[in-house]
C-alpha cells in the first residue's frame, strides 16, 4: 500500500493536508537525482528546474524547490518551505512561504500565500484542511484549463459558436437528415 513517500515510512501522505505537506518537505531532497536533466542548486538549499526566468531581486529563503518553466518577478519572497511546481507564474512582490504552489497555477502581484497549497484558484490551508475559491483571477487562478473542459463535444462548440437558436435548429436539421 503506497500510504507513504519511498523511503519515508515514518511521514504519512494521506491522512492530513498537513502530514501531506511535511511528507513532501522531507521527500523533496530526494527528488534530486541524476536522471532529472536540469535541476541546479541556485543557492544552499534553493533548488530549480530548466527555463525558469526568476528575477535577479527574488528573495529566497531556504529550503525551497521550484520547478521547470517557472516564471518570479522582481522583489517576490520565496521560502522557507516552498514547493513551486512546474508552469507557475508568480508576479510581482508576492510572497510563497510554507505552501505548496500547483502546477500551471498564477499568483497575483502582492499576494501572500502562507500554510497552503494553492492550485488554479483553489486554496487550502495545511492546518485546518478548510478550502475556498478565489473569485479575483488577479490575484489566484489557472493558466490552463483542465482536460475535461478542453474535451467539450463538437455539437456543444458549434452552439457556443451559433447560438442556442441556431444550434438547436441545426442538432434538428442533423436528426431529420439522418432518419430520412
């Protein structure tokens, strides 16, 4: 039963959002081996993938990890404790210290998050467990939409493209065409 990192029996990732988090901390050093092409250690205890473009001003505080394809903008804070996953964007003078940023996952010029995993405009604090949207895509959002938003039908595109009266009138036109 996978309930655990490997090689870390003692950190349980299933049981809190908070037992997940510290499991992570303890796994993450280990995520460093010699077949993932790319990964450098910028400063003690600062490690990040390829094609990042972090701003010469970024303050990191160790331990953190960001992944490949990484966008950090000038005077952000970054750790202690931050997880960035890949295709993230952070703008300007906000703050990532003790969370976990999601893949593909914006965060808004100013915004703090503190003892959280944010993924798209999902937030979740790692001590209670409680979760919220957040409506303002400026400052939390997605970059990418899901998979099963992008797989919408083609009958379902060609009435967002015709409008319902159109749409429906065509799904008819399809239906009698194909009883005759």
């Amino acid at each position: 039963m996978l309930d655990h990192f490997p090689g870390f029996p003692d950190f349980p990732v299933f049981n809190t959002y908070k037992e997940w988090f510290v499991s992570l901390q303890h796994w993450m050093p280990s995520a460093k081996t010699p077949d993932r092409v790319g990964v450098q250690e910028r400063a003690p205890g600062i490690q990040s993938g390829l094609h990042c473009h972090i701003s010469p001003d970024v303050e990191f505080r160790a331990p953190c990890w960001v992944g490949k394809n990484v966008f950090i903008g000038s005077n952000a804070v970054i750790g202690p404790n931050a997880i960035i996953e890949d295709g993230v964007f952070i703008e300007t003078r906000a703050s990532v210290s003790n969370s976990v940023i999601g893949k593909d996952t914006f965060v808004g010029q100013g915004a703090e998050i503190a003892e959280s995993f944010a993924r798209g405009d999902t937030l979740v604090n790692l001590e209670s467990g409680s979760v919220i949207k957040v409506p303002d895509r400026f400052l939390l959002c997605a970059l990418r939409q899901n998979r099963t938003a992008q797989k919408a039908g083609v009958l379902s595109r060609l009435g967002e493209l015709c409008g319902k009266t159109e749409g429906e009138l065509l799904w008819k036109h399809l239906l009698l065409n194909k009883e005759g």
